[in-house]
C-alpha cells in the first residue's frame, strides 16, 4: 500500500527546484515522464525482488456480465462465463505473475488462473467445479464455474496508476492527489534522473537576467 508523496506532489517539486513552481504545462509533461520512468524502474527492481510487490499494487474491483451466446471469444468451453464488462489494464510485464489477486470483492478469497481449454476438465469434477477459476483474454478478465459472481477484486501494478480507473467499478480508484505506488529510493532515483535528464537544461543560468529584470532596468528614469 503506497504511503508516500502524490504524483501531483512530485512533479510541483520538480518544477519548483527548476525555478518554474506555477507552469502548468511542464508539470502536466513531467506526469508522463515521471509514469514512464516509474514503469522501467520498477519491472527492473521486481524481476529482482518479486517479494516487494506490495509495495506498487493498486487495488480495484471489476464488475462482471454474463455472456452472450453470440459474443463469445472461447466457443470451446462454451458460453455459461462471466466476463468483465470493461477493458482491463495490461499490467507491467513480469515473470513473477500476471495480476497479484484475482477474486472475491472482499479480498478474502483468490480464484484460480486457468487456461480456458483446460476448464472443460474442472467443471465437470466433484472437487473443482464450485470453485471459482479465470483467464485473462483480449484485455477481458473472464470467470468460470459460478454465474452468481458480481463483482471481481483485483490487485496488479500498472504503468500508469490512472489506467484503473477504466475498468474500476465505483467510477475512480485513483488521483494523481492519492499517494503514487512507488518506493522512496526508487522515486529518489527518478527525480534524480530527470534533474540530470529532462530538466537539466530548465536549471536558470548564472549571470543571465530575466525577462521581467530587464524589464525594469530598461525604464528610462524620471527627471
């Protein structure tokens, strides 16, 4: 559960230490690059420390709809799923896992991640068939075994923590004024890359007058 400084925090420091505190625009263009930075930074540190994953996670809940028979992706296994009624947001590539939790609303309970040709087998033996299982196909989540499912509760680190409020279920599960899922030395690597990157050459000069100094020395004085 991240605990620190908001995006909308980060980048006004960065502004602020370039001497621009009030630019709009260039803090709009740091959110990007701080999201980008954020996003390489931390695939590299997981694939290292896959144990400090909760440490990125965003949690969100995902309404689901039954399908229609004639809007079925995966004939194989026929057509009695649920499937989320919006796009969910492909999380950052990793070979630890896919989503961090996949299940009940509450968090209570994971489901399992199963190949959909594989349920066929599942559904049909005494001890698997009540138990919930789903797949992640074209950016849909998919569930099998229980109609009743309304709501799924999801936890997984994305690219840009804004990409949950497509598919969140109360509408918005997060704000760049939310504290940003991200470590303190990792985000201090960041701001620490783009001052010696992207910002490098916003720094004020030393000697160089401004515009509003010349401005004022350029009155002609009264006599």
């Amino acid at each position: 559960m991240a605990s620190g400084p908001s995006l909308n925090e980060i980048v006004s420091s960065l502004s602020n230490r370039v001497g621009q505190p009030f630019n709009v625009p260039l803090q709009e263009e740091l959110k990007l690059v701080v999201n980008y930075k954020r996003a390489n930074y931390t695939q590299q540190f997981l694939e290292k420390h896959p144990d400090q994953r909760r440490f990125f996670q965003q949690t969100f809940t995902v309404d689901l709809e039954e399908i229609d028979p004639g809007d079925c992706e995966i004939p194989s296994v026929g057509c009695k799923v649920l499937r989320s009624k919006c796009e969910v947001p492909m999380p950052i590539r990793s070979s630890y896992t896919l989503f961090d939790f996949v299940g009940t609303a509450n968090w209570l309970i994971a489901y399992g991640e199963i190949k959909p040709e594989f349920n066929i087998y599942t559904k049909h033996n005494r001890f698997t068939k009540n138990h919930p299982k789903w797949a992640f196909i074209n950016k849909k989540i998919y569930v099998f075994n229980d109609l009743a499912i309304k709501k799924l509760g999801m936890r997984g680190i994305f690219a840009d923590p804004n990409q949950v409020n497509s598919c969140c279920s109360t509408g918005k599960c997060y704000s760049d004024d939310d504290a940003y899922p991200i470590t303190i030395d990792i985000l201090n690597s960041i701001v620490r890359d783009i001052l010696n990157t992207e910002l490098r050459s916003q720094f004020p000069q030393p000697g160089v007058v401004s515009h509003t100094e010349n401005k004022d020395t350029d009155k002609p004085e009264n006599k």
